[in-house]
C-alpha cells in the first residue's frame, strides 16, 4: 500500500532543497517528491537526484521525482509524478517499467479516469486551497470539490489511491480524509514548519487513525 504523506521538496538552489529534503526525512516523512523548478541545468537536476536517492535509501523512504522520467529512471527513483502537460503515462510506463510508481495530476473526474485507464498508481487531485507554492493552478476544488469526485469513484468502483494537494494544513486533514481519500501531498507546510516532528506525527495520526510508534 501506499503510504498516505508525500512530501513535495522546495528551495530556490540545490543546498536548500536537499536541507529541506534532508529535514523532512530525519523528522518522520517517508515520502519524497524531488520538486525543483528553478534548476538551471540537467547537471543540478541530477546532482539533486542522486544526493536525494542516497538520502531516501539511508532512510527508506520512497523517492520519486516531479516531471523527469529519464532522470528518474537514470537514478533508479521509485517513481515519477506526472501532470497533465508532461509525459504521458504509457510513454512513462514503458521506459520505468510495472514494478515503479507513476503518479499523474489531476482537477477534474474526467482527468482522474483518464489517469486511471492508463494504469497511473495513484492520482494527485488538488488544489484544495490556493497555494503560492503552484503557479498557474488549475481551479479550486475545495472540500465540494472532494466529496463529489470521491462519490463518482466509488459508483465506478474505483479504487486507485488519490491524494490532496494544495495549500493542505494540519486543521484540513480529518475531513479531507472523510471524503475516501487515501492521502495528501503537503510542501509548504511541512518545509515551513518549526516543530517538524510533532507536525508530522500529528498528520500520520490523522492520516492513519492511530498513534505510529
Ligand atoms: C502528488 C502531486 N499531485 C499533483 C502535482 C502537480 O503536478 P503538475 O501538475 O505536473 O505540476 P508541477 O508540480 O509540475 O508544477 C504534484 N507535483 N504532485
Ligand atoms: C505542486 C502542486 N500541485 C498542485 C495541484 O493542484 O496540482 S498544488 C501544488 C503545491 C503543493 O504545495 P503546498 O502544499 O505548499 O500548497
Ligand atoms: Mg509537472
């Protein structure tokens, strides 16, 4: 099973993303989206991803990487996140092969099943709120937004994982969950946060039910 947090890295250079990788790993997350928009080149991409990659493996967490296919492959990541302007999923498929995780973005059912129908492992369904993490997001689903795509899904009979995402607090999660959703991708919250460990456990808390020892 998937676990229920992903964290979406930030930071401006390769120094702060990997601080802010290196940060939620040693406080408790077990999920890592690589997120790095402001690269200035391949190069400091996979530099970033092979440092990610060592960091992930010392802590088994999960490594996937937003967008770049071959670099995920090139590094052996568990799996890519893939929105609805980058590679399509069977492209992606066919190069990672069935035992990695590809993740596809969606705004609205139509994208879910389209996501579904080409075998994406989970599907990330947001922005719940607006986010400045996200330039040029798609529209604001809310909490209506959730509850009428997570009832469509079970008519279908749908059980592909969907996470939020998009401007997720702590305060947000109990009733996200109550929609169906399998889990969230938080970044900001998480990378701002000044009591990491406590705000992490508080999520796994929420996120599972129960208090993880
Ligand atoms: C879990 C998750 N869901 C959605 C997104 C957004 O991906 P995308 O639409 O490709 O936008 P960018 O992240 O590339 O700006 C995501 N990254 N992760
Ligand atoms: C990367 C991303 N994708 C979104 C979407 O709606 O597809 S919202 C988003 C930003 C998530 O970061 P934060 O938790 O800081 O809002
Ligand atoms: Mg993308």
């Amino acid at each position: 099973m998937l676990n229920r947090l992903q964290y979406i890295s930030q930071g401006a250079t390769i120094e702060d993303q990997l601080f802010n990788i290196h940060q939620a790993l040693d406080h408790g997350c077990d999920w890592v989206q690589m997120r790095f928009k402001t690269a200035e080149s391949t190069t400091e991409l996979l530099k970033l991803a092979e440092a990610t990659k060592m960091l992930c493996d010392e802590y088994l967490a999960t490594f996937i990487i937003n967008d770049a296919v071959l670099l995920a492959h090139e590094v052996d990541a568990d799996g890519v996140h893939l929105g609805l302007t980058d590679m399509g999923i069977p492209e992606a498929r066919s190069i990672l092969g069935t035992s990695k995780i590809i993740g596809g973005t969606a705004n609205t059912l139509e994208d879910i099943l389209l996501h579904v129908s080409n075998g994406c492992d989970y599907v990330g369904l947001g922005p719940f709120r607006y986010t400045k993490t996200k330039d040029k997001l798609s529209p604001i689903l809310g909490i209506e937004g959730y509850k009428n795509s997570m009832e469509q899904l079970k008519l279908q009979q749908i059980k592909t994982p969907i996470y939020a995402i998009g401007g997720i607090q702590l305060e947000d999660v109990s009733e996200i969950i109550a929609t169906g959703i399998h889990g969230i991708a938080v970044s900001g919250l998480i990378t701002e946060s000044i009591s990491k460990t406590k705000l992490i456990t508080q999520l796994n808390e929420k996120l599972y039910g129960y208090v993880l020892v």
